[in-house]
C-alpha cells in the first residue's frame, strides 16, 4: 500500500506548513556561508567530501529542482489530455530567453 502523508493529502495543511516555513525563512539570514556535504548515486552512495555553499544557493537550488518536478507533472497532465497552467514547470531563464526571443 502506497503510504502518503497528511502535507500530501490535505491542502489545508499543507499550506498552513508553507506559511511556517515562510516566516522561518523570513527572519533568517540566508548569505552565510556554510558547507554541505554533496552526495551522488541512485542511493546517495558516493560521498564527495563538503563544499561550500550558503542558505541561498541550497534554496535557488531546491526551487530549480521543485520546478523540475513541477514541468514532469506538467508533461504527465498533458498526455492524459489534461489543461495545464502556462508557464507551470518553466525555469525562470527558459521564461527569460522566450521573452527575449519572442518576435
């Protein structure tokens, strides 16, 4: 049996769980440097050492990632004939160059 959370489940809850992490993120500085331990392989087996990094560009990162996963969605509505929002699963520089190209 599939197991899917309640953030899964229950839109209420989950945007109330946006909202939190929202006014987290909102107070915390987020140029600090820091290092983050990279990892790479189909299970995380290859550990790489530490990099350095800041909260910033492991957010920018987690928001390309979350677009990437938002543009497979987008794919999969589509073959099944479903309407999709413009512009849903679109990186930002993709977005960029369309508006820059459009004639």
């Amino acid at each position: 049996m599939l197991f899917r959370s309640r953030i899964e489940t229950d839109p209420a809850f989950a945007l109330e769980k946006t909202d939190e992490i929202t006014a987290a993120l909102g107070g915390m500085a987020i140029d600090v440097p820091l290092q983050v331990r990279v990892r790479a392989g189909p299970t995380a087996e290859l550990d790489l050492g530490e990099r350095p990094s800041s909260v910033e560009r492991e957010l920018h990162f987690v928001l390309l990632h979350a677009i990437h996963h938002y543009a497979m969605m987008a794919e999969a509505l589509r073959a099944r004939g479903l309407a999709v929002p413009e512009g849903l699963g679109v990186a930002p520089a993709t977005r960029g160059h369309r508006l820059r190209t459009a004639g």
